[in-house]
C-alpha cells in the first residue's frame, strides 16, 4: 500500500510524519514542543526521577488522533527526543 500523502500550497508532493513517541530520558521539559503544537497533541506529564529520588516533567502525547504530521515539534525539539512514523493511505 502507498503512504499517505499530500500537496503543498505550491503543489510539491509531500508526506507527513506523525509524532508517535517522545524519548523520557532526552526529554528536559523545556516546553518548546509544546508551544510550537497548535492542535493539543502535546501535553506535560511527571516522571519519578529514581537517581535523585525526585520527579520531575517531561512532554509526553495526550492526543496522538490530533496529529497532523506537520513535525513541528520535533524540529523545535533541542534534544531530539521525538520518534515520527508515516501512515499508508
């Protein structure tokens, strides 16, 4: 089966890339992926810190269904801890 695909305003062929995990241990919390989602696909999530007996935040994908595969999130990422994955139409 083909990957899903789609046209750019200026007609070039192009294929999304939809968020499918985010790395717990890359991950600072920073927030910037966060800012950069504007359909809510992203949310905040803590995390028990076991080294240093403390918890701590990270970003985590509440609502992976609102993905539009724009990978907006992942290029704003400065510890690249996003996973993408295509999807076949």
């Amino acid at each position: 089966m083909a990957l899903l695909t789609g046209k750019t305003r200026g007609g070039q062929e192009w294929t999304p890339t939809f968020a499918d995990s985010i790395d717990p241990e890359k991950c600072i919390g920073c927030g910037r992926c966060y800012k950069a989602c504007s359909r809510k696909v992203l949310g905040p999530m803590d995390i028990e810190d076991e080294e240093n007996y403390s918890t701590r935040m990270v970003m985590s994908i509440v609502a992976p269904d609102n993905c539009i595969g724009c990978a907006g999130c992942g290029v704003t990422c400065p510890k690249k801890c996003f996973s993408f994955v295509t999807m076949e139409g």
